[in-house]
C-alpha cells in the first residue's frame, strides 16, 4: 500500500512539473511568444541572468525552420518568433521547453501545443527598417498596434480589414552591422501586408524614396511622412523602404497563387530528383594530355629564354672584340734594335703568345709600370727596349684650359 502511494505522488508530481499550453499560428503571418518565469510557476526575482530556457520540438534537438528563439538581457525573458510557411499549415506542433532557476537549479519543463491554421498570404508588402528599435521592442503588442494604425489610418486606408505584420528580425541577423556605441539599437526589419491594393500616398512615397536605393542607409534624410512616423516613436532608414505587391485584383490572387505555388513545387521535385549514371558515362582523366601541357610549355619557355641570353652574350662579346684600342690585342709586334758595330736598327717580330719571348729571350727586370724596359737578344749584342706606345687620341680643351 506504501508502495502504491508513492507511485501516485510520483505521477502527481510529474503531472503537475508538465503543463500543456495551446496556441495557434496563421500562415504568413508573425507568431510570437514570451517565455517567462510565471509560466513555470516561478515568482520572478530581480536578479539579472536568473533564469534559462531552451525549447524545441517534442522528442527533438531543435525548433523548426521558420521558428526562432531568443533571449532578451532587457526584459529577462525568452521569445519564440517566425512566420510559418504553407508547408506547415494545417499541422500540430509540440514544443517542449525547459527552463532552468541558476539561483538553486531547479529545472522545470512544460508542453506548449501549436496549430498552424491555413491563410492564404499576403500579396502586398510593405518592407521597411527601424532604426532606433531593436527586435524586442516589436514583442510589445502596443507598440506592433502604434505601427498598424499608422498605415491603417493615414498612408494605407484600405488596408483597415487585414493588415498585419508578416515579418520581424533583427537587423544583425539579416547582415547589417553592429552599432559603433553599445548603447545605440540595432535596428529591426519589419514588413507588414495586405491584400488592399497600395494606396495613392504610398504610390508616391515610392517614388520619392526611389532615388535613394542605391545607397545602403540613409538615416540623414527626411521625407513628406517623417512626423507621421516619429511622433509615435519610429525612427525609419528611407534607403530600405520597399513595397513589393502584384497589381493584379484580390479575387484572382487566391487561385492563381495556389496553381503557381502547386507549379513551383511540383518542378522542385523534378529538380531535386537524382538520377544515376552508368559506368560507362563518366568521364575519364587523361594524364598524357596533363604532362604534356606541365612539361612542354616550360620546356618551351625555358629554351627561349636560354637562345635569347645566349644571343645577347655573343653580341656583347663581338662589340667588346671589335671596339678594343689596346697594343696588346695584337699577337704580334714589331720590335726594333740596332747593333753596336754597324750602328744599324735592325728590326724583328715578335709574338706574343711564343713562350720563349718571354722566358727564354726576356728578362724582366722590373714589374713596376714605370719601368718597361725588356732585354732582347738581337744578334751578338743585347740591348733594352720599350714596346711601342698606345696611338695617341687628341682631347679637346675647354675654355679653362681643360681636357675634356
């Protein structure tokens, strides 16, 4: 009986620790949703980072794919956000999430239900970006109604019946940078839409904005609807103020979008089917044709250049050779000496590559440049002589009396 007791405490307990809330999503339309400690039954003390959760789908590690989840310092609680897509209408999720007290840790868990209803989309939008927001201040169903009622009563009248916010997301997240102060906002990308055609005011709210989307912000300037928006606390970036809308009546939108949407998805299927190929088909490699091209073309390369430095080389060298205006390029040179008892010169030649010039018949008696003198045997006598000088080149003189 003991035993039995315990288990229903048990069971009560976990009945309890698990609630089931239930929620509903439209298609094409923003979804959001606070996760706060009072949901778990928690009394919520100021101390910052007190609390954290991570939901997901039920018996799986992560949301879906248009559902997001952030944490917000500021408000010290979780947002869940996205716009289901037409995929996801008419199913039922489960998402669980955990939340964790860092103070005691102690973990609860509860079980939020979701049913994505069917609506068809919007096909007018209004796109634009807030400067001096960041994503969590759209979360305040007050200021997100503010934002309505300015299209709803002055800029897009006929819009009164449906007009709602399609999207939300941070201006970091879709690739915008980081404010230079840490104090400033990031900035939120907000699009909201109608199935009203566009009005007059905003047709011409286009085009004055029009010159201004080649340039990627423009904080500075200023527009006919400026008060409009700042009195009620807005702050908008002009340069990203798009509408993007079908011009076509709001009774042929239903049909025709859901036979082009059928159409589009229909040839993703085709495109995403893979298809095998034989052995046969694949290509194959051809290494002669590789080491031909990494081999010959430097081979090539390399002979031109060897041709060309050996050309200039034997260019250089013929001038040096023909240009040469010294005594001793000769091989052969004239010497001339006379003989003591006939007081005749007696003239011989003399090569100057014979060893035996030098060696033999030579006798240097000094090598400095001053002193020339060679001894020669010329006949029974030996005398000294000086090779013959250099031809003498005449210089032209200045007006100083210089050699130039």
């Amino acid at each position: 009986m003991k035993f039995f007791n315990f288990i229903v405490a048990v069971l009560a307990l976990i009945c309890n620790g698990v609630e089931a809330i239930k929620l509903q999503a439209n298609v094409g339309e923003l979804f959001t949703y606070k996760i706060e400690p009072q949901l778990f039954n928690w009394t919520h003390q100021v101390i910052s980072q007190q609390f954290r959760y991570r939901p997901s789908l039920k018996n799986y590690p992560d949301l879906p794919s248009w559902m997001r989840y952030m944490y917000s310092h500021e408000y010290h609680a979780g947002f869940l956000y996205g716009t289901p897509p037409n995929s996801a209408a008419g199913k039922e999720l489960s998402l669980d999430i955990v939340a964790l007290n860092r103070q005691n840790y102690e973990t609860r868990h509860v079980v939020v239900s979701m049913f994505v209803a069917h609506k068809f989309p919007t096909p007018n939008v209004v796109q634009m970006k807030i400067n001096n927001l960041n994503w969590v201040h759209l979360m305040d169903p007050g200021r997100v109604e503010d934002l309505r009622n300015i299209f709803r009563n002055d800029l897009w009248p006929n819009s009164k019946e449906d007009l709602s916010v399609v999207f939300m997301e941070s201006a970091v997240n879709m690739g915008g940078r980081l404010p230079l102060r840490p104090q400033q906002r990031e900035g939120v990308i907000v699009h909201v839409g109608s199935f009203a055609q566009f009005s007059p005011r905003l047709m011409e709210l286009q085009e004055e904005v029009r010159p201004l989307y080649k340039l990627p912000s423009c904080t500075y300037k200023r527009t006919s609807v400026q008060k409009i928006f700042e009195n009620v606390g807005f702050k908008l970036d002009w340069c990203a103020f798009r509408m993007v809308g079908m011009e076509s009546p709001t009774e042929i939108l239903f049909h025709s979008g859901k036979q082009n949407e059928q159409q589009a998805t229909e040839d993703q299927r085709e495109q995403d089917r893979w298809m095998g190929i034989a052995r046969e088909d694949v290509p194959e490699r051809n290494y002669i044709d590789e080491f031909a091209f990494a081999f010959a073309i430097p081979g090539m390369i390399f002979a031109i250049l060897i041709g060309m430095l050996s050309a200039v080389l034997c260019f250089h060298h013929e001038k040096f050779s023909s240009n040469s205006d010294y005594p001793m390029s000769s091989t052969v040179q004239m010497v001339q000496c006379s003989d003591s008892k006939s007081n005749q010169p007696i003239t011989t030649l003399k090569s100057l590559k014979d060893p035996n010039f030098l060696l033999d018949n030579t006798s240097i008696r000094s090598h400095s440049p001053n002193n020339s003198f060679y001894q020669l045997d010329c006949g029974t006598s030996s005398i000294y002589a000086r090779p013959k000088p250099p031809p003498y080149k005449g210089g032209t003189l200045g007006r100083n009396g210089v050699d130039i």
